[in-house]
C-alpha cells in the first residue's frame, strides 16, 4: 500500500525527531554509556531471536514425518 503525503510528512518528522533524540544522546556520555550497557543484551536478545528465526525458515523444526500424506502437525491419524 503507497504512503499518503501525511504518511510521509508523519514519517519524515518521526525520523527527524530521532535524529534529533539520538544527537542528545551521543553528546552526553553518561546517557550514551548507559545505552551501550543496556545495548548489549538487547543486542544478543535479538541474535538469539534471529537465529530461532533462521532454524524456522531453514526447517529445523518441522517434523521428519509432516512430508508424509496424512501426517502433518496435530494430525494423529484418528
């Protein structure tokens, strides 16, 4: 669905609000240190997600006998 002019005027003051937020931060370095340390499990919070992620898509946890016609998931045959 294409964005209405408000949409991207909304969009484009959010984004300009941010940057600006993000300014502020990195030029006090108390604030900015106390992102980065909150940063880091956040950061490895979202890796693991990922990765749970990638071994969906990849099929990790489809069930080897899903394949088969008549056996697939909540399927028990009754």
């Amino acid at each position: 669905m294409a964005m209405t002019a408000d949409d991207k005027k909304w969009e484009a003051e959010n984004d300009a609000r941010t940057v600006a937020e993000a300014a502020v931060i990195t030029a006090d370095p108390e604030r900015l240190a106390a992102a980065k340390k909150v940063g880091k499990p956040m950061a490895k919070d979202k890796e693991e997600e990922a990765a749970a992620l990638k071994d969906l898509v990849d099929g990790v946890y489809d069930h080897k006998d899903s394949k088969e016609k008549g056996k697939g998931e909540g399927d028990d045959g009754k």
